[in-house]
C-alpha cells in the first residue's frame, strides 16, 4: 500500500493510493463503509498504532476498490483540483536522520580518500519538509550553491533500542523518496553539515510511503535523479557502504527510534558539487527522483 497525506479542501487526512491512482480517505471511506471511525487521522497515528490498524485499513481499501469515486466514499482522483499531496509525514517525530558518504562513488567526488569506517550521521531540521511538487525556496540570500541529493528514505515503524542486524528489517514500515537539498557553501563554511542541510523547503519528501509489504527486495532498490530531463544520479541500494539493517542496529545502539522516524540512507554519485564545473541548482529548475517501486518526487526551484 501507499500511504499519503493529502490535503483535500481545507483539511489534511491520511490516505492510500489505490491501484487505479485514486485517493482513499481512509476516515472517510471508513465511516462510509460502517458508520464508524477508528482509523487515525495522521499516516504518523497510523504507524504508531502498527499491526492492528493495517488489518482495518486492509479492509476499507477492498470495500473502496469496489466503489464510484465520490466524496461521499472518501475516494478521490489523483487530478482532483481540490486534492493535493503533502510530504507523508509532515512532522516526524524527531529530525531526519541522515547517512552521509554511504555510496562509495559519492564519496570519491566529494574528495574523501578512504571510505568512512563507520556512518557520517547528521541530521535536518523538521521545517525542512516539503510535499510533491511543492517549491524549493532557493535562498539567494545566504547560499549561491545549492545541491541536490536523491536519496531512500526508511520509515521506522516500530519503538526500539539496541536492535540487532538480524531483527532490524522488523523495525520498518515502509519506505519514501527524500531530496537531501543542501546548501554546499553554508556546509563548507561552518565545518558540519546541519545549516546547509537545513534551510527551509530543503527536504522534499514522498511521495508516498510504500508499505514494506509491497518492496520485496529493499537491498537492490535502483534510484535514479534527474534535472531538467537529464539523468545526473543513478545507484543501487546494493552499493550501501552500511546497509539498511547495519543503518539501523547502529542507530538504535543508544538512541531509541520511534515510530514514524525517517532514517534517509544516503545518495549515489553526481550531485551538482561533483562536475567540473559545478552544476548547482539554479530557479525553474525541475529534480525528479525515481525508485520504481517507490515512485517519483518531482519538486521545482522556485523562480
């Protein structure tokens, strides 16, 4: 399933996107299906209430599949004017956690000598966050070298501390699309990576959240980036430097993760910093980031 969040009129609810590419209000639909609310209202509520919740959820997407689109049924088109994607979860429960250098030719275009021994984490400020094709502000006043970094992001879906590699997998919900946007001189200039990864409207992220149920091999995941048309990225989750189970036992040694915790895994190479010369982002231009059984987030610069 693809979770969403969406905003429809003049209020947000959580969402699935159905097979025929139509918006499920899962309240909504819930109501209309038994009269009855039970189903969280956030896609973050619906992660933190886990297993219980995906057995009612699984039911009302059925009843829905079986229904006319129609406000009444909470079933909606993708092209509804009064429909429009946000980030799935627009306030995570902490910061975004970030991998960096976790590609190994990433690493070699920006200058590393010797792969990292263990993960570069930082971190992005939750007024970060930003839904589909919603604008990137381009801050001309404090940055002339703003980045792009097409990345995975893993949605925990489980609490957990000290969580072995083995069990790691179990701790997941599911998986998103993050736009690591990074201003490349603020990061130079301060010495660490938090400013420049966290001007506002500086992490696009969905735009869905695919339940792991429906990625049946998260370790050979092909991401592709695109500005205006033209492939600038393109890796393979099997080229982790840490994988996704490592990411996450590390993690959790001493920090607790929660529900709805969003771990973004790291980019490949060719990011705008790494062409001679560089290709930093400049307004109007479009960045299109593609996992084929995630989806495409598509944002633009904003002129």
């Amino acid at each position: 399933m693809r979770f969403v969040t969406a905003r429809i009129g003049e209020y947000e609810t959580a969402g699935v996107v159905s097979e025929q590419e139509q918006i499920i209000d899962l309240k909504q639909a819930q109501f209309a299906m038994k009269n009855e609310v039970s189903i969280p209202e956030t896609v973050s509520g619906i992660i933190e209430q886990g297993a219980e919740v995906m057995v009612e959820i699984k039911k009302v997407v059925e009843w829905a599949s079986h229904q006319k689109e129609s406000k009444t049924n909470g079933i909606y088109s993708l092209s509804d004017r009064d429909v429009r994607l946000m980030a799935p979860i627009p306030q995570p429960p902490k910061n975004v956690l970030c991998i960096g250098k976790n590609y190994a030719d990433h690493a070699a275009e920006m200058g590393a000598e010797n792969l990292p021994s263990h993960p570069i984490v930082f971190t992005k400020a939750p007024t970060t966050i930003i839904g589909q094709e919603e604008e990137i502000d381009p801050h001309k006043e404090v940055t002339s070298e703003l980045d792009y970094e097409g990345e995975i992001g893993v949605v925990i879906g489980r609490r957990g501390r000290g969580i072995s590699k083995e069990e790691a997998m179990d701790y997941i919900f599911g998986y998103t699309l993050i736009n690591d946007v990074t201003a490349r001189d603020l990061q130079q200039n301060h010495k660490q990576f938090f400013l420049g990864k966290s001007l506002d409207t500086s992490c696009p992220m969905g735009p869905y959240i695919v339940h792991k149920d429906a990625v049946s091999h998260p370790d050979k995941l092909e991401l592709i980036t695109k500005v205006n048309g033209e492939v600038r990225q393109k890796g393979n989750t099997s080229q982790l430097i840490f994988d996704i189970p490592t990411l996450i036992h590390i993690l959790s040694k001493g920090m607790t993760l929660e529900p709805g915790d969003v771990i973004a895994t790291g980019t490949p190479a060719g990011v705008g910093k790494g062409f001679t010369p560089p290709k930093f982002l400049q307004p109007g231009d479009e960045i299109e980031i593609t996992v084929n059984e995630i989806g495409t987030l598509i944002n633009r610069i904003k002129k």
